[in-house]
C-alpha cells in the first residue's frame, strides 16, 4: 500500500506546456504473510516468507517514508488533458518489520530475520507518462 501527497507551482510556460517546481511526502508499506502445511509441520509466517526448505527467511516486509523534492512539465495536447514528465531528488528511510513466526501453534517473533533499516537520498525519474486532467 501507498500514498503520496505533494504540492506545485506551476510557471506561465506557453499555451500547451506548463513546467513547475514542487515536494512530495510518500508512505509505503508492504504486508507479506507466507504459509506452508506439511505432514508433520505447519508454518505461518506474518511479515516475511518461507524459503524451498519451508524455513521462515527471505524478505521481509518494510515501511517506508519519503521526501522529494521534483521538476516537472504538462503538456495539454487538449484542453484540461495533459500528459507530463517529471524529475526529483528525495531522501527515503526504509525499515523491516518485525516478523511473527507460529510454528504448531507456538508463536514467535523475530526482529531481524534478514532485517534492514535503509537511508536513502538521490535522483529518481518518474518511469513513464503521467496521464491526468484538471477539474
């Protein structure tokens, strides 16, 4: 699940193309549950995965949170539809979440089973087209 909310200030550009400037805050975070029955096992595990020999491991889920400041342009091919493009740099801090293993009914939890908190600041392109109207 995400969401992202941001504000911009849009330049006089020309009668089609509207650069601007803006920020955005982002906020992300995945839910992951993995489960496996066996004869004489059953594992469930909430916040993470079970590896080929039905171990809890691999990725765990995360939240993350960011900030990014962006450079963009609309291009209204009619009026209130555009298309437009846009560049940013931001900061993102990521965190795993703490992963609950219940093995036969007994549960148990694990900090940091392939645990991560990540710091993140750089350049990004927005991956393709934004498509959009204003109303």
């Amino acid at each position: 699940m995400s969401a992202t909310t941001g504000i911009e200030k849009h330049f006089s550009g020309t009668k089609k193309l509207s650069p601007y400037i803006g920020a955005e805050i982002g906020f992300t975070s995945t839910f992951v549950k993995s489960e496996y029955t066996g004869p004489d096992r059953e594992i469930s595990v909430k916040n993470g995965y079970i590896d080929d020999n039905q171990n809890p491991n691999g990725r765990p889920g995360y939240s993350q949170i960011g900030l990014n400041a962006i450079v963009g342009a609309d291009y209204y091919f009619v009026k209130r539809f555009y298309v437009g493009m846009e560049l940013g740099y931001g900061i993102q801090y990521k965190i795993s979440k703490k992963i609950e293993i219940k093995e036969n009914g007994i549960t148990t939890y694990a900090d940091k089973v392939n645990g991560f908190r990540q710091f993140a600041l750089g350049a990004y392109a927005n991956p393709g087209l934004r498509v959009g109207f204003v109303f």
